[in-house]
C-alpha cells in the first residue's frame, strides 16, 4: 500500500479530511524549502505537493508564476528538489509527497532517470500538468513500476470521456481544479462543485481533492463537506512572498493551523 492511499484510509477511519498544501521548492530560498515542508507537516498537513520550478507553468496564476522564477533565479532544478526531499525524509518517514510540475523538466532528465530517482528519493506521487492520460501510458507504466502514484487534474469542463481516462489510469487521489482559469483565480463556487463530483465518484474510488480558490479557514471547510481533501496553494505562496525568508515559516505555520483546526470540526 502507497503511502498516499494508507493516509487517505487512516483518515477516513478517523473521519477526518486531508489538507493538502502547495509549495514550490527553492521559495523564498532553497535553504527553507525543507524547513516549511518539515512546519506544514508539523500544522497538521496530510499530503504535501513540491512545485517544482517551471519557466512557464501555463496553469498557474501570477502568484505561483513569481514562485517559479524566484526559484530559477536561484538556480533551483528538478536535481534540487529531488534532493529536498531525500533531505525531508531524514526526519519524516511518513508523510506523502507529491511531486507537481510540468513534462519539459522530466524529458530533460530523462523519464526513466526520474521515476526511479524520485522513487529513491521518497516522493509518492507526481503529478504532471501537461501529461494528459492519454499520451503518457509509458511515464504511467515506469511510475507503477516504481510504486509511484500518478495524479491526474480535472475540470469543470472535462469531458465523460476524459474522466473515465483518468479514473482508469490514475491513482493516489484525483485532483479537481474547482474554477475555469489559473491557481489564485477567483473564488470557489461550492454549489458548482458539489454539481460536478458525483460524475466523477461514479467513475472512480479515488479520493478527490478540491483546490483552486480555497484561501481560509471557511473556504476549506466548506470544500470539505463534499470532498475528501483541500488543496492549497496559491494563498500560502502569497503569504510567503509577503513575510520574506526571515519570517516564512512561521507564517505559514500560522496560516495552516486555523485550516486545520476547521477542518476537523
């Protein structure tokens, strides 16, 4: 059993919900990329996802986008954020890692030397923007293989068709983008999310988490009367470029408690 799946079912005994945030590594410098890991997980995080630094990360909105080039302008590759989280794993044996990001890092390390690095590293899962099910059943082969999940987006303008790919390829979780547009775009429409997973749970048994949009503690805890995990990402960059690296940590530590304690209300 996947680290993943074992703590999606440990919560669900406990009837608890996963709180999933997103980073992307190298920002506000590499040095900290571990210490944040190390507080998010210490706040009561389940899952945490590792962007890793992109010069065009199409999905993303301009928070994450400045991320990105925060992060490249310290030099900070996908060899790197592999060896963060060798790093993390030192002192946290357990909690899952996720990967995300985009192919043109992948292709260019190879996808084989990657899968098997990454593996070697400690991450669980990856998950790949512009990998469409469809076009990656080899990248989806050598992740299997190699006892990685392989996390796939949807949409609100996802096909029948295309959910039913997803649920037959991925696994670990199913991550449901909730708005049209980029990370940090404007706010969550409940009503229209609670419309759309029913579809996608009649197709797959994986968990799904929501994200796009969730920014506080009542956001998430509205999310998470219909999905089994929140996802963010966008408000805990923006706290991070506004508290700078002196006081990062702690301001995000303090972000993600009240989320946390809302969540298991």
């Amino acid at each position: 059993m996947s680290r993943i799946q074992a703590k999606f079912e440990a919560l669900r005994a406990a009837r608890k919900k996963a709180l999933i945030p997103y980073i992307t590594a190298g920002d506000p410098s590499p040095a900290l990329t571990v210490p944040l890991l190390h507080a998010l997980a210490s706040a009561g995080c389940d899952i945490l996802e590792i962007g890793v630094p992109f010069s065009d990360p199409m999905a993303d909105g301009p928070a994450i986008q400045r991320a990105s080039e925060r992060a490249l302008k310290l030099g900070v590759g996908l060899g790197d954020v592999l060896g963060m989280v060798r790093q993390f794993r030192k002192k946290d044996a357990t909690t899952p890692i996720v990967l995300m990001g985009y192919a043109n890092p992948i292709e260019a390390m190879g996808t084989e030397k990657f899968v098997a690095d990454a593996a070697a590293a400690g991450v669980d899962g990856v998950l790949v923007v512009d990998y469409p099910p469809e076009e990656c059943a080899e990248f989806a082969k050598l992740c299997a293989k190699n006892g990685i999940d392989q996390i796939f987006l949807l949409a609100p303008t996802s096909t029948d068709a295309r959910i039913k790919e997803v649920a037959r390829v991925g696994s670990g979780y199913l991550y449901y983008v909730s708005l049209k547009g980029v990370t940090g775009a404007g706010n969550i429409d409940l009503s229209a999310v609670a419309a759309h997973l029913p579809k996608i749970r009649e197709a797959s048994s994986l968990p799904i988490g929501v994200g796009f949009g969730i920014r506080d503690a009542a956001s998430a805890k509205a999310i998470s009367a219909v999905a089994d995990a929140v996802v963010i990402g966008s408000r805990i960059i923006e706290e991070i470029e506004a508290a700078g690296a002196e006081h990062a940590v702690a301001r995000v530590e303090n972000l993600i408690r009240p989320i946390r304690a809302a969540l298991d209300r």
